[in-house]
C-alpha cells in the first residue's frame, strides 16, 4: 500500500507571509494548455490558476514532489482548499505541480480536521502517513506530523522523510 501524504496548502505549499504581488497573468491558462497539451486549462479560473502557478512557493513545491517521488506516496488533500474548489480544479492544481498521478482525493467536507483525518484512516485502512499542516496535529497523530512554520521547508522534507523512512521499517 502506498504511503499517504494528508497536505494542507497555506503555511505549506502556499505561504502565508509572502512578498509575491506580481499582476495578473492574462495569458497563463494558454501557456498552460499548449505546456501541458490540456485544453481544459482555458476553462480554469485564471485567478486559481495565477495564485498556483506564482503564489506557491517553488521550493516547497519541489520537496512535496521529491517526498512523492522518493516513497511513492499519495497525496489527500485536508487543506480548506477542498472545500472552496472542485475536484476538477484540485486535480490541475496538482497537475501544475507535476503531481496529478499521486493526487487521489480529499477528507470529507467537514470539520475539524483532526476528526476528518482519523475518519480516512480508519475507512481506508491507511497504516503508512504523514500530515504536513500548519496547525498542530501533533497531540492526535504522534509520530505522523509535519508542523511548518510559514512554508515546507528542508528541514520538514527531513522529517517527513525520516517518518515515512521509520514507518517502512516498522511495517516490514
């Protein structure tokens, strides 16, 4: 089984402090589409697809593929990003990211978010994950979370690595 990878977004791939106030991209859902050879990015929100595209920091992006890469993961989106856009438009923020294959879904659209992890784990039987979150998760899921600060950084690839490194181990 595939290791989880439960993601929020702000304070981890889209920091909360950021000094990015570039303009509008009028032309980047074109620029995408002809990339990508997908079509549907001209039907994207272009303000969705600016905030993803130059808003996301392109390092914590990069550590969030390379942990993907490394273990095989998948990634459940937790973020309050699930409840504001469609599957759809979570599934090419992810493609942006060159992680749509590893993007399988989000938690329920409930809250707290907490309670909304423990319920995927228990329902699909999830035995190998991390949580990489601003919040503090740390008191429900000991051993299994990333608290960033602002953005996931080299240090929280670390730990996240090292995690999912003991979980393997214990698992064989």
């Amino acid at each position: 089984m595939h290791p989880i990878i439960f993601l929020d977004i702000d304070g981890v791939l889209h920091p909360l402090k950021t000094n990015n106030s570039s303009a509008l991209d009028h032309h980047l859902n074109q620029e995408l589409a002809k990339l990508y050879h997908d079509p549907a990015f001209l039907k994207l929100n272009i303000y969705f697809t600016n905030l993803v595209y130059y808003g996301f920091d392109q390092n914590a992006c990069t550590l969030l593929k390379k942990l993907v890469d490394e273990f095989d993961a998948r990634i459940v989106l937790t973020s309050s990003w699930r409840l504001i856009y469609s599957k759809h438009e979570l599934y090419y923020l992810f493609k942006i990211l060159y992680l749509e294959q590893a993007f399988i879904g989000t938690t329920r659209k409930s809250t707290p978010r907490f309670q909304v992890i423990q319920e995927y784990i228990d329902k699909h039987h999830i035995d190998s994950y991390i949580i990489i979150d601003d919040a503090d998760l740390q008191k429900y899921f000991e051993f299994h979370t990333i608290k960033t600060i602002n953005r996931f950084c080299d240090s929280d690839y670390l730990k996240a690595r090292n995690l999912l490194l003991l979980q393997h181990v214990k698992a064989h």
